[in-house]
C-alpha cells in the first residue's frame, strides 16, 4: 500500500509537471510567435520607412534644383534692380548720363543696328517725333550723345529728325524715319 501511495503521489507529480512544462512550453510558443509578429511589423515598419527616406530624398533633391533656380533668379533680379536704381539715382542726382560723341562709322554703326526703322508709322499715334524720339533713347542708353532736332517746313509743317556731332565728320543729321508723303 505504500508502494501504491508512493507511486501514485510519484504519478501525481510527474502529471503536474507535466502539465506546468506543457504550460511553459505552450506560454514560450505563444511569445515567440508574438515576438515574431512584432519583429514582421518592425521589418515592414523600417521596410515603409526606407521608401519614404528615398521619396523625401529625391523631393529635397528637386526642392534644391528649384531652390537654385530661384536663387540664380532672385540674384539676376537684384542686379537688374541694383542697375535701375543707379538710373534713379543718377536721373534725381539732375547728373547727366557719361555721353560721348560718337565716331560717324560709330553712328552709322548704332543706326545700322537700331530696330527703330521697323516700328509702323501711324497717322497722328506714331510719327516722326516718335521714331526720332525711340533713336535718341536708344542711342543715350548705349552712351552715345544723340540730338533731337525739329525742323520748321513752310505750310506749319514740322519734322522730327537725330544729330550725332561725330568727332570726324562733325555735325550729321539723319532721319530715322522716311518722312511721309
């Protein structure tokens, strides 16, 4: 009878450590699988975040391309600002413009390569004192001195021509435009 009791109390504890392993065995599995799923998570996580990475990388990359742009234009911006307003500054100075006399071939050079001509004559809207006008800007934002002359016709007519006072030929009129008629 003792040798049942001890046999059964031997089965008894072998059953319940049974039981406790098959319980620990069971509780690991189940962690495991857990840990497994958090790791498939974390790797898709790191994965999603990688793309992403690489997205923003090559949106900054373009940002930087238009950000360079935009800076070469700001500073072409500037310069040109920069230059109207040394005009400002001279034209309120009351200074007159560094103007030279040209060269007769300097002159016939500037008209040659003046667009003025190729402007359309419009009865009272665009005429002689326009085209003489239009050269002589041109020709004092190139530097060189240009005169505006109005010449009186009989019949109170007028038309408007240029002078260049060449520093070989002396003093040349032009007309910047075929007078019409």
């Amino acid at each position: 009878m003792m040798r049942e009791t001890v046999i059964w109390s031997y089965t008894v504890i072998a059953g319940i450590l049974l039981v406790w392993v098959a319980w620990q065995c069971y509780a690991n599995f189940t962690e495991m699988d857990s840990i497994r799923k958090e790791t498939e998570n974390l790797e898709n996580h790191y994965y999603n975040l990688e793309k992403t990475l690489e997205n923003l990388t090559v949106k900054r990359d373009i940002l930087l391309t238009e950000l360079s742009d935009v800076e070469s234009k700001v500073n072409n911006t500037k310069e040109k600002l920069q230059h109207l307003q040394d005009k400002i500054n001279k034209l309120r100075s009351r200074d007159k413009y560094m103007l030279h006399d040209p060269s007769y071939a300097e002159a016939v050079e500037f008209i040659g390569r003046d667009k003025t001509d190729g402007n359309e004559y419009v009865e009272n809207e665009y005429v002689c004192t326009h085209f003489a006008r239009d050269v002589n800007n041109h020709a004092e934002s190139e530097g060189i001195r240009c005169g505006f002359v109005i010449i009186n016709l009989t019949g109170n007519a007028n038309h408007a021509i240029i002078a260049f006072n060449t520093t070989d030929r002396g003093l040349v009129f032009l007309n910047p435009r075929p007078m019409k008629g």
